[in-house]
C-alpha cells in the first residue's frame, strides 16, 4: 500500500508540474483575421518558443463569433477588439 501511495504522489506531482510548465497540451485561439496579421505573430512565437510542446491552433472569425466560442468552450482565447 505503501508503494501504491508513493507512486501516485509521485504521479500527481509530475501532472501539477507538467501543468505549470505547460509540457504538453493544446492552446485554441480565435482572433479576426487584422489581429492575427499585424498584432498577434510576435506574442505567439514567445508563446512557441517558451512551450514548444503545446500544440497551438489559431481561427479567425468575427468577433462576435470568437466570443461566441469561447463562451461555448470552443476556444480557449478570443482576442478581440472594438
């Protein structure tokens, strides 16, 4: 039992430190299409360079869509402006 214990705390510690360090995982992104050209590249190549592993994947919609989307837990981010 001892083990079994030791094994799982040894588990879970390797989960919260994967989730801190954003190790792996996914990142959905919506924006419209004058932000992803001319504002966002350079935010999500410092976002790529510190976390090479995180799979990142960028739409481009209306805003109202992008927030629509995220409200429906389809993205993760909406970058939108007014």
């Amino acid at each position: 039992l001892a083990h079994r214990i030791q094994r799982e705390i040894t588990r879970v510690r390797a989960q919260v430190s994967e989730s801190k360090q954003l190790q792996s995982g996914h990142l959905w992104v919506g924006t419209g299409t004058a932000v992803l050209t001319f504002f966002l590249p350079p935010g999500l190549e410092q976002f790529r360079q510190r976390d090479p592993n995180v799979e990142v994947r960028v739409s481009t919609a209306t805003g109202d869509e992008v927030v629509r989307e995220v409200t429906l837990g389809k993205l993760d981010i909406g970058v939108v402006y007014s």
